[in-house]
C-alpha cells in the first residue's frame, strides 16, 4: 500500500500556520520567482521546519499562505524505492526545495495510490498520478536544474506542483471517493471559514 503525504494531525506547534480546505488562497495559482533573496530562502526554511514539525513530506507555498512558486519536500529514503528495495534516487538532498517548479514530461503510463494532504486533515484517498516524469526547476542557489523522477518522488512532487496551479487532490478524486467524503469535506470547509473569520 502507498503512503500517505501526508500524516496530517500536528504534535507540535508549526512554524507556519497552514491553510486548509475552504481557504481561497489553496485556489490562487502561484507566480514566478526572478530572484534568489533573503526572503524566499527564509521562506523556504521556514516550510521545511513546517512541514517537519507536521509530519509531512510535502508543503507548497499556499499551504502557508503565500503564492510564490515554491515547494519544498523530505521524501524518507524508505519511500524512494524500487519493488527490489533499491534506491531510485540517492543523489537527490533532502530537504529539497524546488523553486518554478515545471513538469515537461509525463509517462504514459499512470497508478493510482493512496494520498494524504496536509491542507486536509484525516482525508485520503487513491489518487491517479504518472509514475515517472520529467522536472525542470531552479534550486534554491538560483541553478536551472532538470531531473527524471519515478514511483513516489515522482508522485509526490505532482502533487506539489498541483498545489502551486490552484489545483487540489480533491479535484482529482473519483467522484464515488468524493460523495464518500463528502460530510467531512463540509465539516472541514465550515471548520476553515469560521477560523478565517475570527481572525479577520
């Protein structure tokens, strides 16, 4: 069975607040990124102590709130994995932050697998994804960078960037998943507006 994402419910305090589903900026689509600064590097530290500090292994930047097109992930080596156990990408650090983040090639070839999210809380569900594809980013140093990713790395970082174009892996849910969940999609909505509101 896939992993979740996600584990969603936090233990300690996280170093950024996340949105969660029924926050609009989820659905605002992420602008380019010109220039390597001090502030886009503080960003990106602090959603990787955010993420960690909420168990996950994925964050983009609408999950705290923010629309630059960054991601960052910490994919355990444990998940990195071929069917055999071997390493499908040992050369990739971790935490790892991807910045403009560009999908230029999808395999045909498609699975779906369970995902969590971190935006929302005790969901998951199978989702369709291409298991291998072709990634054209800038690194946090400000390099251009392209890679071939597979199986979870590849997964994970779809996920991401559909994060980074408004896009949400309820959007991708069976309709049957979403009928299913359909009274805790509510419940989360009505949950995020009232906290939205009371701090507004």
């Amino acid at each position: 069975m896939f992993e979740k994402l996600a584990r969603p419910r936090y233990s300690v305090l996280v170093k950024l607040n996340i949105r969660t589903y029924g926050d609009p900026v989820l659905r605002e689509k992420s602008t380019q990124i010109v220039k390597i600064t001090k502030e886009i590097r503080a960003l990106a530290d602090d959603m990787i102590e955010t993420m960690h500090a909420a168990k996950g292994v994925g964050l983009a930047a609408q999950q705290v709130g923010r629309t630059e097109a960054i991601a960052v992930l910490d994919v355990p080596a444990s998940y990195d994995v071929d069917e055999a156990g071997n390493r499908l990408h040992p050369d990739i650090p971790m935490p790892w932050a991807l910045l403009n983040p560009e999908i230029t090639e999808m395999s045909e070839e498609s699975e779906a697998c369970e995902e969590g999210c971190l935006s929302f809380p005790d969901i998951s569900a199978p989702i369709p994804r291409a298991k291998e594809i072709t990634l054209k980013y800038m690194d946090i140093k400000g390099a251009q960078q392209s890679i071939h990713l597979k199986e979870f790395m590849a997964r994970a970082v779809q996920h991401e960037l559909d994060h980074l174009n408004g896009v949400l892996f309820v959007d991708r849910m069976s309709p049957l998943k979403k009928i299913a969940i359909a009274g805790q999609l509510k419940r989360l909505r009505r949950e995020t507006q009232e906290v939205l509101q009371a701090t507004t």
